[in-house]
C-alpha cells in the first residue's frame, strides 16, 4: 500500500525536524558510522510518534510524485561489509578526508581489482566517496533532504531517495559513487 503526501502537518515537520538530532547523536556514538545503521536500533532511539512518521514515509511510492524508480526491497545489513578507511584528496589546496565506506565484499573485491588495473595501466586510483548505505540511514539522509527542500516530497524525491529503492543500499547491485585523488567526482 503507498501513500501520497499532499503536506506535512506542523506536527510532522516538527518530528521530522527531531530526526537531525538522532543523526548527530550517532554520528558522535559511532564515530560517523551511521552506514551501517539498523531499522532495529534506530527504532530503540525513536518516539512512537517518530516510529509512526517513519511508517508513513516509508509507504510513500515515488511514482505518485512523478519520480519512475524500481523498488529493489528493504535488505537487512549484510554481515560482510568491508570498511574502507583513510581516504584522502586535494580540494583547492586542502587535503580532505572521507569518512569511512562499507562495500559488501564482493563489491569490495571487484573494486579492488579494478583499482589494481587502473594502477598499472593509468598509476591512478578510485576512491570511494560513497557506497552501501544501510535502509535505516538512507531513511535518515532523505529526511534530512526533505527539511532542506522545505518538505516538498517531490522535489526531495528528485535529489534523493527514500529505502528500498537506493542501489545504495542494495547489495546485490550495490552502488558505488567514486572520485579521484584531487577530488574530482
């Protein structure tokens, strides 16, 4: 059953405004982490106001807003993500770091091939700028983008994308967002 969402109570706005904080206390407890964040513990942190409003959302059906995108299914975290750590670029003379990506790790093995390849035939590198993102957490970030984008649901679902249907967070296809040492995307 989807759900189509003319307008966000102020009620709404206000809970989904309380989700910004939930993400920084996260962010803090797990030292950025957020990724591999499970529906399971993000419930436990969560109202059962906030517990209804994530409900609602999820049953939102971006082809209602105009956005045509296959729902792929809401997979758990897979138990083999592999971490990729310390990367770092140049942005206009400014070393930056990445935070730490999780590639399941048979996307971790076929990126790393590909990266010795591109080695010996260019002596450059991928990094990874992005890559698994658990359901819970893509749920965090589009809440997130919908504050930004004044809770228009359409014009959030243009930018970003609600669980079960980010490549992000679908490991049998996972989705990998790459970038170069001197920051180019």
């Amino acid at each position: 059953m989807s759900t189509s969402i003319k307008d966000f109570t102020q009620e709404e706005k206000d809970i989904i405004l309380s989700f910004i904080d939930i993400i920084e206390k996260f962010k803090k407890e797990r030292e950025g982490g957020v990724v591999t964040l499970a529906f399971e513990e993000l419930k436990k942190e969560t109202t059962p106001g906030q517990n209804t409003l994530i409900e609602k959302v999820l049953e939102v059906n971006p082809a209602d807003y105009g956005i045509n995108i296959d729902f792929l299914g809401i997979e758990p975290v897979p138990g083999n993500l592999v971490p990729i750590e310390r990367q770092s670029y140049e942005w206009e003379g400014e070393k930056k770091q990445i935070a730490t990506q999780y590639l399941p790790k048979q996307a971790y093995e076929a990126y790393m091939q590909m990266n010795k390849v591109l080695k010996k035939d260019t002596g450059s590198w991928l990094l990874v700028k992005s890559a698994y993102r658990s359901p819970a957490y893509q749920l965090l970030t589009f809440l997130y983008w919908l504050t930004k984008y004044n809770f228009n649901l359409k014009e959030t679902l243009k930018h970003s994308t609600l669980p079960g249907y980010s490549e992000h967070g679908y490991p049998p296809g996972q989705a990998i967002d790459f970038m170069t040492k001197d920051g180019v995307i």
